[in-house]
C-alpha cells in the first residue's frame, strides 16, 4: 500500500437534504476500503479532529467528518460556529442522525469504498457515534469517553440532550468503548450500565478502562493527554476496524 | 466531558471583533474545553450580537480562579463607583 493521500473540504448533503460541509480524507491507491465517520467534540470542527480524520486514511481508511455546525454558515469559523450552535441549545439528535447518515451516504459512494462504514466520536461526540450506531445500519462504532449515554446532564441546563441507554437493544453493530478510569462523565460505574444494557440484549461490544486516566486522554494538545492510554487506545480503534470495516 | 452548560445573558454595550466594534445584545457563558487556552476546561465568555451572524462574537476564555476574580472585580468596580454614575443594577 503506498502512502499517498488526499485531504479536503468537500460539501454533501446531510439531514433533510440540508447542503454540509465536511472534511475527508482518503488514501489515493487502489481499495476497496471501509469508511470512518469522525464526529467532532462540542468545540466544534477543529484542526485536531481534522488531524484524526487523516490519520484514518494514513491507515487505509475513507474517513469523513461532517462539520455538524455547517448550518451557521460556510464562511464562518469554526469556533464562532460552534459558540452559535452552542447558545442556540446545541445539535438535536435527529439531526445529528441525518447528518451522520448523509456522511455515510457519501463514503459509500467513493470509487474505493467497501460499503462498510463506521463512527467514532470524542466526548460529546462518543455519545453522539453510540446514538448512530443505535439508529443507522452501521458496520461498526466506538465510542470514546462519551458522556450522558448513561445518565442525564445536570438539571437546569438547556441542552437537548438525554440518556441513551434505552437504545441499547437497536444497536446495529459491535461497539467498542474507550473510558478512563478517572473519568467521572461518564463514570466507571456508568459505563458499567451500558455494558450491562448491552449484555442484556446480546449485543457485541468490548469496552477498556485506562488506569491512570481521565477524560480526554487522546486529546494532545490538552493537560488531560495520557500517552500510555491513548497508544493503547489507538491501538485498540484500528484492531477493532481491522476486524469491521477493513477489506 | 463537554460540560453542555450555557448561561446566556441579555447584554447591552459594544464590543471589538476582527471587523470593528459593533453592538452586543448577548454574552453567553460556559465552563467547557477552550479552543486556544492550553488547558482542559476554562470559563469562557462570548459577547455576541445573533442579528449580525455568528462571526459577531468577541471570544475569551480564562481560567477559572482568573475568571472568579474578574467577576469579583467587576462587582467590586460597580459597588465602589461614584454615586449616580451607575444606575439600573
């Protein structure tokens, strides 16, 4: 396999038709080869989910991810974007389900696409890729330390956001899970509840818990970064596409 | 985690973005990830003006002691100024 790439901003469409903006990257031999949707975090669509976006395709991947607050505007940045969808109450999730489902629309459609596709998502984004797996037919999902799949945000707060755990049985596909230990959203004993939920409806799914680890080990540019857990973890993401999406 | 957390605020003042000043009609704030701040969470505020789009916004984000004792200083500022120069708070 040789290591040429292409990486750019495309436009496709997402829920109800709606025109998104997106950020794919794709390896320029040959295929076929399974897709990554790459949800970004809260804070928006920013270089470093843009950063994991390539590394999928430096591993032979298609990967797509979706500018989930497009709607504010192409021509805006991303960080006023996400200040506007933030203080607007957020993304809903049927929406977020469209768009996801767009991407996926689009990474199949790829000269180089094997027709199997799959999420990942960060923070609000590993709630958001176990909310798709839940509702679109995916190949496979992972989830990293995402919060509110077990549990409820605290009262008082306008985001539209509930627990998912009740969708544990529609779960279309296996479902890798990436926590830390010191995490509290989600918490130890929460994500202990989703692996009871999926458990109880027979679904595949395996879930680690990084010792010495918070939230956001795999982010880099953070304090929260943990070498030791997100080498692991990394590891962990293209063994469990290996086995789902590749080929 | 991504807190979801925002209180909005109906603001009225001036504010100075790339384009210029330009009237704020709301601040937001949250306690959440920064985008530029090396640091995991810090308290961020956002004066914005909604009617002129989304790229009307004047963006800070402070860590948290720093924040509290700005908003003490802000307090401290109001409670301490001239009588009759400060109305309405």
């Amino acid at each position: 396999m040789g290591d040429a790439m292409r990486a750019e901003t495309i436009r496709f469409e997402g829920h109800d038709g709606d025109e998104l903006e997106g950020y794919l990257a794709q390896p320029l031999d040959g295929g076929p080869r399974g897709g990554v949707v790459v949800i970004h975090h809260m804070p928006g669509y920013d270089e470093a989910t843009k950063e994991i976006t390539r590394r999928f395709a430096a591993h032979g991947y298609l990967a797509l991810c979706p500018n989930l607050y497009s709607r504010e505007g192409f021509e805006v940045s991303p960080d006023d974007a996400a200040a506007a969808a933030r203080a607007k109450g957020g993304i809903p999730d049927d929406q977020l389900v469209g768009d996801v489902a767009g991407a996926a629309v689009h990474l199949r459609s790829l000269p180089g696409s094997n027709g199997r596709v799959g999420t990942i998502g960060y923070c609000s984004g590993g709630r958001q890729s176990f909310l798709a797996a839940c509702s679109l037919p995916l190949q496979a999902a992972v989830d990293c330390y995402g919060a509110f799949v077990v549990g409820s945000p605290p009262e008082g707060l306008a985001m539209r956001v509930g627990p998912l755990v009740h969708l544990a049985p529609q779960l279309a596909c296996p479902l890798l899970g990436l926590f830390g230990a010191e995490d509290q959203y989600p918490s130890p004993g929460q994500t202990a509840e989703l692996e009871r939920a999926l458990a109880a409806a027979g679904k595949e799914y395996e879930f680690h818990t990084c010792e010495g680890a918070g939230h956001g080990f795999f982010a880099t540019d953070r304090p929260s970064y943990r070498p030791e857990a997100a080498t692991e973890g990394w590891a962990r993401i293209f063994d469990f596409y290996a086995r789902h999406l590749a080929g | 985690m991504c807190t979801y957390q925002t209180q909005t605020v109906p603001v009225r003042g001036s504010g100075k973005g790339p384009q210029g000043w330009f009237p704020v009609t709301d601040a937001t704030v949250y306690l959440d990830h920064p985008v530029h701040a090396p640091a995991d969470h810090t308290l961020n505020l956002d004066f914005l003006n909604p009617g002129r789009g989304p790229s009307a916004r004047v963006a800070v984000e402070l860590d948290p002691a720093a924040a509290r004792a700005l908003a003490e200083a802000i307090l401290s500022t109001l409670d301490s100024a001239p009588a009759g120069l400060v109305r309405g708070t």
